[in-house]
C-alpha cells in the first residue's frame, strides 16, 4: 500500500487508480500521460509482462475516452535484453495505441537506438509517437535537426541523468543557456509538436514568448506532485499534460522525487517509514 504522502507523486498501484487520476486531471483541464513504472529487467518474461500491460492500459483508455496518452522506457521493454526485443515489444504497443505513445529517453547509451525506433515508428504512423531530448548532452542540437521535419512529438527536458562531462553541459546555467537555445530552434523549425518539459518557470515564460512570436503549437508537460496549481492555471491558454507514474515499483520513483525536493525529503521519508 502506497502512504499518503507517496500519492502526491505517484497515481496508485494499478491501471485503475491511476486512470481515475486522469478523469479527476480532465475536469481541471489538464491532460495526462500514463508511465507504469519498471525499468532496466534482464528477464524477458518481465519485459513481456509490462509490455501486455501497457496494450491493456491503451484498449482500456480508449474504452475510457479520456484526454491522455502513454510513456514507455525503452530499458522496461527488453531494450537491456536486446535491441530487437525492445523493438518488437514497442511495435506491438504502438499497434495497439490509438492514442500517442512516447518513447522515454534514459542515459546517453540508449539514445541512438531509441531516436531510430522514434523516426520508423513516426513515418510509420504518420506521428503517433513522440520522443523525449535532453537538453545537457551536446549532441541534443544534431538530434533536433533530425528530428524537425519529423510527424510526431518531441519533448524537450533539462536532463536528469548523470552523464560524462564529455558529452555532456555540467553547470546549471550552461544548461539552462542551452535550453532557451533549443526550444527557439523548435519555434523556428518545427511545424508543431513541442512539448516543453519543464517546471522552471522562466523556460515556460521563454516558450510563451516563441510561441507569440512564431505561432508554433506546444505543450507543457509537468510531473504529477510537482507545482499542481500552476498546472491547472497554465491550462487555461495552453495544453498541458501530466506525467503519470503508477505501479507497483513506486518507492524507487517517489525516493528519486524526495532527492529532488530535499526540504521535503525528511519529512517525507518519516512517512514511510512510520517515525
């Protein structure tokens, strides 16, 4: 049993919880994007198992008709295993999907694997998925050119992972600098499809300003737990969609979001703990 103060962060143990979630978003009209979560297996009976999991969760949104979508990691569909593993598991999600499928991006290693199945499955469903950049690796400028004339979706985050500085910005401001850089190449070059990743609210206001520049369409998507409020409000001009975890593998997440949040981490984990 999830604690309370765990359920700020994560929707539940099941697909139920967590779709009840969303209905409760979409009278706020805020949109949601469903993660199971699980990553890294080195079964394949286990790489299987989630990935019949999420072909349940999209039949069973569409019988919903809910305002949401899904997030997969490669590394939680037998990317770990073997790229074609990872592959025929994504193609049998995406097949089932009436809604959008993102494809998460994990560490540096998985990026190129991840991008091509990103680009077949695009042209294959004439944008039906959507993938997520990493604003601290140095190679994220090369990838969105790539990626511009793409159908799909791309989401734009700071980066979270902790890379080699040789493939990667390390300070802040760096990335921050980056960040701005990018998504004005995304309003210039991209017909629509972005999606702003980020809860920093000067990267939301420089992302309003292109967009009442250039016209280009885009998203705010924001974790679940994490400045709800201004969620709510931004959703009044702007789409946006929160990420949402749920599962039974909740502790890893919720102690990665604590970390994140440390005036709150003690406090927190005293809660589940019980002292």
């Amino acid at each position: 049993m999830i604690p309370p103060i765990a359920n700020n962060f994560v929707a539940g143990e099941t697909p139920e919880t967590a779709m009840a979630h969303v209905d409760e978003l979409n009278q706020r009209g805020v949109a949601g994007i469903l993660n199971l979560l699980g990553e890294h297996y080195d079964d394949r009976a286990d790489a299987d198992a989630d990935t019949q999991a999420y072909i349940d969760l999209v039949e069973a949104l569409a019988e919903r008709d809910t305002d949401s979508c899904i997030s997969v990691k490669p590394s939680q569909i037998g990317l770990d295993i073997g790229d074609d593993v990872f592959e025929e598991n994504l193609a049998r999600i995406v097949d089932a999907a009436d809604c959008l499928v993102w494809i998460d991006m994990e560490d540096h290693t998985t990026t190129d694997v991840t991008l091509d199945a990103y680009e077949r499955h695009a042209r294959a469903t004439d944008g039906n998925v959507g993938v997520c950049l990493q604003a601290n690796l140095k190679r994220t400028r090369e990838d969105l050119e790539r990626l511009a004339d793409l159908p799909g979706k791309v989401r734009l985050v700071k980066g979270a992972y902790d890379e080699p500085k040789e493939i990667a910005y390390k300070k802040k401001a760096k990335v921050d600098e980056v960040y701005k850089e990018y998504l004005e190449y995304m309003f210039e070059h991209f017909e629509g499809g972005i999606a702003v990743g980020s809860h920093d609210p000067k990267m939301i206001d420089h992302a309003q300003a292109l967009h009442a520049e250039h016209g280009t369409p885009y998203e705010i998507q924001m974790l679940m737990g994490v400045r709800e409020d201004e969620q709510t409000r931004l959703a009044a001009d702007v789409d946006v969609y929160q990420y949402i975890p749920y599962g039974e593998k909740w502790f890893s997440y919720f102690y990665r979001r604590v970390r994140e949040q440390k005036s709150n981490a003690l406090f927190a984990l005293r809660a589940v703990v019980g002292v």
